[in-house]
C-alpha cells in the first residue's frame, strides 16, 4: 500500500468541521468562536513552522543544529510545566526543577533509544532524535507537571501531619515519605493507564501515522511498544528526580518544613 | 536543663529564660503574641537566631531530629498520617497504661483518626509524644478541648512527668490553670516576653 498525499483542497474541506464548531458557539452563544479561531490559527502557523524548520534540520543532519533544536523543546515544556502549578517554588527553583529533571529525562532515555534500539546513522540524526524526542518530552512534561502540582498541594494541606512527624525527631525523608508517595503515584498513573488502554480503548497516534504512512501494522505496533517502554522510563525519572527535588527543597537541612519556599500563581 | 539564650525569630524579639529540672513553667499572652513561635522556635521547627542548650549541649550539637526527639513540641492542633490510631505510634501495646490514665477508651487504636474527638486527638497527639521518652514538653493549649475530668488527668499526667525530672514549657489561657501546674509564668506580648511572675 502506498502513502496518500493529501493537499491544500482537502485540508481546506476538512477545516470545515472546525468552522461547523464555531457557527455551533454562534448559535448556542458559548462565547468560544474567538479561542476556537485562535488556537486553529495557531495550530495551523505552529505545525508549518515545525514542518519547515524539521525539513531544514533534516537536510543539514547537525549535532549542533539538532542539539539546538531539542534545548528549545525542553525549554517550552519546562515554561508549560511552571505555568501548570497553583502553587510554585520561590526564585529560579519554579522554572528550574522540572526543567532540569526532564532535560536529564528526556535526554538520556532518547539518547538510550537511538544509541540502543534504533541505531541511525549517524546516532543524533535529526529524523529520528526530534520525534523520540518530542514523545519522550510531552508524556515526561505531564508527569513531571502532576508530580509537582501534587507534592507542592498536598504539602501545604498536610502542613500538620507533616510537622507532628517531624516535631515527633522523624526526619524529613520519612515526614515527606506519604507525600512524596502520593506525588509519584499522581504523576505515573496517567502513563499506566495510557499503556493498559492503548490497543484497546485508543489507537497511538504514531502507530496511526505509521499505518496511514503504509508501514507494516506489526512492525508499527512494534515501534509503538518501543516508545511506550520509553515514555515509561522519561516519566518514572523525571518525575522521580522532580518529586524528589521539590521535596528536598520544602526543607531544609535542620529538618523543618519551607513552606515560605512556596508561592501562589498569580491569577 | 533548658536554657534559652537570645532566641530571636521573626514576629518575636530575643527571649532568653531557662527550665529547670522538674520544672513547669507557663506561657501565658493575648492571641497572637508569639506564644506558638516561641514553642516552635525553641523545637527548631522554624529557622531562629540565638542558642538554646539541653544539659549544657547546643541544640546545634546534634541533627535536629535528635533534638526533637529530647524536646518535644505538642501543637495545638494535632497532625495524622496514616488511617488508624495505632499506626502513628511505635509500639501500640506499651502504650496501654498511659492511655488508660487519660481516660482514653482501651480499644481506641483500631479507629480511624477521622472517629476521634478534638479532645481525643488532644490527649492521643500528647500519649505519642510522651511515650518516646522526651526530656522536655513543649505544649501548646494541650487541654484547650477538654472538659474539666480529662483536664485534671492530663495535668496529673504532666505533674508525674515533671516529678521524674521532665521539663515542660505550657502555653495555657486558663490563669486558674497556670497557677494549678506552674509556680512561675512567663508573659508575651506583642513579641516580646514583658514580664516573669511568680
């Protein structure tokens, strides 16, 4: 079976059903006309932007210019990862932590991939790095996101159990044990759920794109284990290194509780 | 035994006071004051300027665990952690005699902490802490919740404490109280500790 192509004319009767939306917002005065129409646009300019600067880094195949391209990634995702909590950590601590955990995450499980797995050549080829990347990074974003927002939650409302444990000489290791429980399990199930429904409930949606693209469905199938094993593995060490990290800094090394090291999102 | 030199932390101005050995002071003050702050500055659970030393040893000396494991501070509302009474403490079975003297029910530990009364949760957070042998209590309003009965056994059960060379610092709002466990008291207003009375 060979790939279809697809045009501008089909793309244009297909948005259609984009504006079937906002004519229903009309009618039904939702009020959600104007955000639909900006998130199409959006949408639209954002995917032929990537689209283009994805057909440059393939044709350059630039450890630089790849490298470059995934630091952006991370960069976005860690700002999508600050913007999500309710509460955050005071000074370069909201923006740094989850940043930096999945920068490691993400890093060494697509590194693991290419250099195990699928073996490019060369390893850091652009048409294999970005789009593991990208998996890898959205599934890692979201449990690092959950992780966070649940630690730094649950801590401001379990401030007295916390603090009966430690008044008690526990330490903080074992005073943060339930909370630090609770973020990992919060940041976690989504990827148990994604892996237990996939198959049956949802089709992946690069195992789709592989089949629309004419691969092989078994061979698809095999490709979509591989990046479900690895969003696992981003996930678990991300959030892992994220919980941990927020953990030890709503503390201090006298064992006390740093809740002054939290601050409401502004509105 | 206790003794609190300069011990300064934001809201309250530099206090310095000592506990003897078997002793009971009160803390008394309008709400607000600074009362917990001080309980909480000297239990080094917030960051204080200013050295406080047990039997001559700096509370710096050792890891703060340590520390809070000799002085011991009981707040007035109590934290749980895990579903049931028994679970938040080491050995439920020893515990026994402590909660019968506080006129807690026998069977009480398989309950859900949700099933315990204020002034239950009062006299269990008190049992917990006083059954890892702390050298000095640190407690804040501990009968706050209580009626006159429970009170009168929880302040039995401090008057034996102290009588076995356990030092406790009380933050009470009943004078009538304050006079019953402790002959000095020690009064906090607006930060600052104005006076010592006898």
């Amino acid at each position: 079976m060979s790939y279809i192509e697809i045009g501008f004319g089909e793309l244009a009767l297909a948005s259609v059903l984009v504006v079937l939306n906002g004519l229903l917002s009309v009618v039904l005065r939702l009020r959600l006309e104007q955000q639909l129409a900006i998130a199409t646009l959006r949408m639209i300019v954002q995917l032929i932007l990537v689209g283009l600067v994805l057909k440059a880094l393939f044709a350059l195949v630039s450890p630089l210019w790849t490298g470059a391209a995934a630091v952006a990634m991370v960069l976005f995702a860690g700002r999508e990862i600050s913007a999500r909590q309710d509460r955050r950590l005071t000074g370069i601590w909201s923006y740094g932590l989850g940043t930096g955990c999945m920068l490691i995450a993400a890093t060494l499980i697509t590194i693991f991939a290419l250099t195990t797995q699928l073996n490019p050549e060369p390893w850091y080829h652009p048409r294999y790095a970005l789009p593991i990347l990208g998996m890898v990074l959205g599934n890692t974003m979201t449990g690092v996101s959950l992780g966070l927002h649940s630690l730094t939650t649950v801590a401001a409302r379990e401030r007295n159990a916390i603090e009966a444990q430690l008044a008690l000489g526990e330490t903080r290791t074992e005073a943060f044990r339930p909370v630090t429980q609770l973020a990992l399990k919060s940041a976690l199930m989504p990827i148990i759920n994604s892996m237990a429904a996939t198959g049956l409930v949802s089709l992946p949606g690069m195992m789709t794109g592989q089949i629309l693209a004419g691969a092989d469905p078994v061979s698809a199938v095999k490709y979509q284990i591989l990046i479900m094993f690895l969003i696992a593995g981003g996930t678990g060490l991300g959030a892992l290194a994220a919980v941990m990290g927020a953990a030890y800094r709503l503390t201090d090394g006298r064992h006390r509780l740093r809740l002054d090291r939290l601050t409401m999102a502004p509105e | 035994m206790l003794q609190v030199d300069g011990l300064t932390v934001i809201g309250l101005t530099p206090v310095s006071f000592e506990v003897e050995k078997g002793e009971c002071v009160t803390v008394a003050g309008p709400s607000g004051s600074g009362k917990t702050l001080l309980l909480r500055a000297i239990a080094d659970l917030d960051p204080a300027a200013g050295t406080v030393t047990l039997d001559g040893t700096e509370r710096n000396g050792m890891t703060a665990p340590c520390w809070r494991s000799l002085v011991t501070y009981v707040p007035a509302v109590s934290g749980w952690w895990r579903a049931t009474v028994s679970q938040h403490f080491a050995d439920w079975e020893n515990v026994g005699p402590m909660i019968e003297a506080l006129r807690l029910p026998p069977e009480c530990g398989a309950w859900p902490v949700s099933r315990l009364s204020t002034g239950e949760q009062q006299r269990l957070a008190l049992t917990r802490s006083m059954c890892r042998s702390p050298r000095v209590l640190l407690l804040d309003e501990p009968t706050s919740a209580l009626d006159a009965p429970d009170t009168e056994t929880v302040e039995r059960t401090i008057e034996e404490f102290c009588s076995s060379g356990g030092g406790v610092i009380w933050v009470s709002h009943d004078a009538e109280q304050r006079q019953r466990v402790s002959g000095r008291t020690l009064i906090i207003v607006g930060g600052t500790l104005r006076e010592q009375s006898a």
